[in-house]
C-alpha cells in the first residue's frame, strides 16, 4: 500500500469517526435520558406514599 493512500484511508477514518460522535452527541441532548425518567418517577412514588395517598 502505497504512503499517500495510507494516510488518504487514516484521514477517511478519523473523519468518519468524527462525524459519528457528532451524531451521537446531537441524538443524545435531543432526547432525554431514560434514567432522569426513572428517578423522576420514584421520586413521585415516595412523595405519594410518604403523603398517604
């Protein structure tokens, strides 16, 4: 393999791993996090349960 289609692949690499971080991080913020979620719910739980209800 020829030293400039080496480093043509490296670069196509990084480049893609770049973008496919990007996009993770973007889905991430846009979506909540199932786990916030899950402990909201709890915390409703026990309030309900601490006032009798």
């Amino acid at each position: 393999m020829r030293k400039k289609n080496r480093s043509f692949l490296l670069m196509s690499l990084v480049a893609a791993s770049l973008l496919v971080r990007v996009f993770t991080l973007v889905q991430a913020q846009s979506s909540p996090a199932p786990a916030a979620k899950a402990t909201k719910c709890r915390l409703h739980v026990k309030v309900d349960v601490l006032a009798g209800t």
